[in-house]
C-alpha cells in the first residue's frame, strides 16, 4: 500500500495544538491566581472582575481547541498513524492519502473508494432508534467527551457532507458517470472498545479487521485498474 500524506499540515497543526495549550493554560490559571488571592484577603470585590472572568472562559475555550486539535495531530501515534498500521499489508494498489483531499483521510483502491473516519473513543458504541451513544471508558474517556469535545457527534452527517465535498471535487476533474461509488468506513483504534452497530447506516469495525475488510471488498472488483488509475491521477 502507498501512504501520501500532507506532513506540512501535520507539523503545522501539532504546533498550534501546543501554543494553543499554553495560551489557554495562562488564560485559565492568571485569573483564578488573582480570583484566590482577593479571597484570602478577605476583598468582598475583585479589579477588573468581568475582564478576568472573561479571560477565563476565552481559555477553557482554547485549551478544548488546543486538546481536539492535539488528539488528531500531536499525540503518537496519530489518528493517520493507527490507520496506516492497521492497513498494513495491503496490495500496492491501494492508495491511503491523509490530509491532501477534501476528507482527511481517503483510501482508494480495488475496493474502491473510501472515507475512513478513525475514532480513539473506549467503552460501548451503540446505534439504536437513529442515534449513536458512547458509554463506560472510565473517567479520562468522560473528561475528554465534555473538554476534549469527544462525544461521537453524528458520524453520519459528518460523513454525508465529506462524502458531497470529494463527489464535488472529483466532478471538477473527471466525468460524473466515472466517478465509482464513494463509500465510508467508521474505523475504532481503541482496543477497549465494543461494538452495538449492526443497524448504522456506516459500517463500524475494531482497527485489527480494517484490512481483511478491505481484502473482502477488493474480491468484488468493485473498480477497474483503468478506472483506478484515472482516480489516482486525479488526487495525485
């Protein structure tokens, strides 16, 4: 398998990742310093209150911009990392590129194409009356969902609007009726992890079966080399 990936972006991101903590830390800390001091001085009133108060939620803010940004770009292994290993051993005739299309990560091959959408999530997923819940994973896993803005969201929305932005794309570089179906896979890192998804409408699998599903879907043929090869001309 070939991996393509923007290490630009990545470099870039993981750096705002780190300053962005930094900045929200100071914001949150330098307020409650002054805030604690008025209260062991006995000062019923605090100078410039609103602005310190203010600061703080400006920080809070950050730090969850800072945590949502370092999970997917400077925690190691990556999001892009689990995959490429999970992937591992395909044939060559599969294409990962991460970060350089308008979904962050697209696999495109024999199996044709695809949306992958990695969560690091533990715990129990489940999808039932069409809706999607996380529950157990301990107590990091229910700090993360309310700071690290690490709820499951609506996987399916999310994955409709990157699904019409690569359709999109593509339409600009090559005829509607050869673009193949673009399919999406909802791929869990996490080990600690149980699945209650037979029902979703986006397949959802453990990392470990990622690449024989791939290998299952290839046996399909459900695109041709030519039709392969045009994408890749494409993306690349």
């Amino acid at each position: 398998m070939k991996i393509i990936k923007n290490e630009k972006l990545i470099k870039r991101n993981a750096t705002i990742s780190n300053w962005a903590n930094i900045l929200g830390m100071i914001l949150v800390f330098v307020p409650s310093y002054f805030f604690l001091q008025a209260i062991l001085q006995g000062q019923e009133t605090v100078d410039n209150a609103p602005l310190l108060a203010g600061a703080s939620i400006i920080g809070i803010i950050v730090v969850q911009i800072g945590a949502y940004m370092g999970i997917r770009y400077g925690r190691s292994p990556r999001p892009d990392e689990k995959l490429d290993a999970g992937l591992k051993g395909l044939q060559n005739e599969f294409v990962m590129y991460h970060y350089l299309t308008p979904v962050p990560h697209l696999l495109i091959g024999p199996a044709g194409i695809w949306v992958l959408k990695p969560y690091h999530q533990r715990g129990q997923v489940t999808f039932q009356k069409n809706r999607w819940r996380i529950s157990g994973g301990g107590f990091m896993q229910a700090y993360m969902r309310v700071f690290g803005q690490e709820g499951l969201g609506r996987p399916d929305i999310e994955i409709e609007s990157e699904t019409h932005s690569l359709r999109k794309y593509l339409r600009k570089h090559m005829d509607e009726s050869d673009i193949p179906e673009i399919e999406a896979l909802m791929v869990f890192t996490d080990e600690n992890i149980a699945l209650d998804t037979e029902d979703a409408p986006v397949p959802a699998i453990k990392l470990k079966q990622v690449k024989e599903f791939m290998r299952q879907k290839a046996k399909e043929k459900k695109i041709s080399t030519e039709r392969l090869n045009q994408l890749k001309s494409v993306l690349e």
